[in-house]
C-alpha cells in the first residue's frame, strides 16, 4: 500500500517534469505526461520501501529523446511558434470576428469572390513594372499605356501572358511548394500591392493624355481646309477682271513669297485633278498643261471638267476639261483717281507715283 508521503512525491516529481518541459506547447506535454502519476504509483506499490523517484531533469530528457523532440530551450513556447503559423492563427481570429456579423460576412465573401480580378491586376502591375527594362513602349507611344498596347505584340504578349499564368497559379496555391517559393510569393504580392495605386493613376493619366491629344489633333485637322478657301469653303476656281472692269482671260497668280496661288490641295500628288473636287458630284478644275513642263495650278480660270461627265478615267475625263463661263461679263471699273498705298517697303527706292492699273480678283 503507498503512503500518502509517496504520494506527494510522485506528485511533486510530476509537477518538476512538467516544469523542464514547459518550453514545450501544453498539447505535447500533456501527451508526454498521460498517465504518468498514475504509472509511477504502480511501480510504487510493486517496489515497496525501495522505490525512488527519478531525477526530473533526467526523466524530462529522456521523454524528449523518446519522442523525437529537440532538447530544451529557454525561450518561452509562444516565441517559438512559426510567424506564418501565427500569421495564419491571426487571420483565423480575424476571420471568425467579421462573420459574427452578417453584413461583414457577406462583405468578406464579396471580396473573396472577386479574387480572379486581384489576380489579373497583380499581373498587370508587374508587366508595367517589368516590361520598361526591356523595351520602350509601343510605336511613337508614350507613357503606360504604350506598355499595354505593346502587350499585344510580341514579346509583349509573351510576358503578359507568363505573368497572368503565373499570378493566377499562386492565387490558385500552386506552383509554390517550398517555404522560399512561398516566400517569393509574398514578397511578390505586397510589392505589388505597393505599387499598385501609383499603376493606377498612370494608367489613368495616360488615357487622359491620350484622349486630350486625339482631341486637339482632330479640332487641328478639322480647322485647316486643303487648298484656298474662304470663310472655310473651297474655292474651286478664279476669275480675273481688269481696272477697266473687264475679263482678263488668262492670269498667273503668286502669293507674298513668290509662290504659285493654288486652289487645290495638298493632297494632290501627280494626279491631274484635286480629289476634293474630283470625288464631290460637281466640276472639277485642271492644271494647264504643256509638253515637257509641270502641271500650272495657277493659271486662271482653270480649265473644268464638266459636272456630270465624269467616267472615272483619268485620260478620258481630263480631254472633256473646257474653260469656263466668267460669272460676269463685266464688273464695275476701277474709280478715276484710285491710287496704291504710298507706303514704301523699307528696301524699296523712291520713284514717281505711276499711273495705277489695278486688277480685280473675284472668287
């Protein structure tokens, strides 16, 4: 029969090997000590006056050994407990937190439902991170959104496309099964949760820039009129009348510089007409011609093709050109006594006030 004095031995002996095993987590300790006090009674009772407790150190040291566990440390338990096992205990507290509250729990399951789109942006950002250190954009494109246009050209397509796989695999939980892989995962996912609002706004930026230039560029295109215009319309033709108020039927006509003044536009090129004019239903003008020189787009009026004659045959239309009727016969002469400005240029030599002949050009 054990005394009660032994009693408190083994008692006291547990209490002492629970103590060297404190570094332990209490779910291993408890499992090394099951049933301990209530062995070391039994030997008690077989052994008689000549049992004796162990050294607790010792006993301790052996439970580890026996069950595979390192030797004692002083640092508490708790500290020694992996940070990602933490991290994810913490998540597992927060997590059971919000779903107490019904509304924060379908908040929560909203935003886990919109996971994929977390997937394509990281990719996204890490494209536009990485794809300026290897190229400069897309054609005379600049800024981020020369980047993503790029990524629809080769090898910007390929790089996406490795980045998206990639991104959508780790959100999926693959392709990272060693603690450095994951941990390359990590680094990955909060880069790019830094950068991502500065992606954003670039992105952003870029349209806008993209958008204001197509509108200035358009409003530019639309307020220049090819040719010679008036008032935003194209003149077609023009017709020359003397001081003495007649016709002149053939006049050559430059401008400030000594240029030809044209009415066709630029878009011209070698064609024998102007294709604003050629493709608009009514007459269309031609150059004069003469045999090894240029097309003269400034001798006036220029000959016409007829409005309703056109058989869209360069040759056969240009042979049907005729000059055209003055829209007067005659215009109001030029007063007796009208005189030019008698300002000089500054290069210019004084010289007597000629007799003014002065011709009128009506469009």
């Amino acid at each position: 029969m054990i005394t009660t004095p032994v009693h408190d031995d083994i008692r006291a002996f547990a209490a002492a090997v629970r103590r060297h095993l404190d570094d332990l987590p209490v779910d291993d300790v408890d499992d090394l000590l099951d049933g301990l006090e209530a062995d070391l009674s039994d030997q008690a009772a077989e052994a008689g006056d000549t049992f004796t407790l162990p050294d607790a150190a010792t006993y301790a040291a052996e439970l580890r050994a026996a069950a595979g566990l390192p030797e004692r440390s002083d640092m508490p338990a708790a500290a020694r407990v992996p940070i990602r096992r933490r991290i994810a205990d913490l998540r597992k507290s927060i997590d059971t937190q919000i779903r107490r509250n019904p509304a924060a729990e379908w908040l929560l399951e909203f935003a886990a439902s919109l996971r994929p789109i977390w997937w394509v942006l990281r990719a996204v950002v890490l494209y536009l991170f990485i794809a300026p250190l290897f190229w400069s954009g897309y054609g005379s494109m600049s800024g981020t959104v020369a980047y993503l246009v790029g990524a629809t050209q080769f090898p910007g397509m390929v790089l996406m496309a490795a980045l998206l796989l990639l991104s959508v695999q780790w959100g999926r939980g693959r392709w990272a099964p060693t603690s450095i892989t994951r941990g390359i995962r990590t680094a990955v996912t909060v880069v790019t949760l830094v950068l991502t609002p500065f992606t954003l706004v670039s992105i952003a930026g870029s349209v806008q820039s993209l958008v204001w230039d197509s509108s200035y560029n358009d409003h530019a295109a639309a307020s220049i009129t090819p040719g010679l215009s008036l008032d935003g319309q194209r003149i077609r033709n023009i017709y020359a009348f003397g001081s003495d108020g007649n016709a002149i039927p053939m006049v050559q006509l430059f401008d400030q510089d000594g240029r030809p003044l044209t009415t066709i536009g630029s878009d011209n090129g070698s064609a024998p007409f102007d294709n604003y004019f050629y493709g608009g239903g009514g007459p269309v003008p031609v150059p004069y011609t003469a045999p090894g020189a240029a097309d003269a787009w400034n001798i006036y009026p220029l000959r016409e093709i007829p409005a309703g004659v056109m058989s869209w045959d360069e040759v056969e239309d240009v042979a049907k050109a005729k000059t055209p009727t003055f829209p007067f016969l005659r215009v109001q002469p030029v007063p007796t006594g009208a005189v030019p400005s008698t300002e000089a240029s500054p290069n210019a030599t004084p010289q007597p006030t000629p007799t003014p002949v002065q011709e009128t050009v009506a469009p």
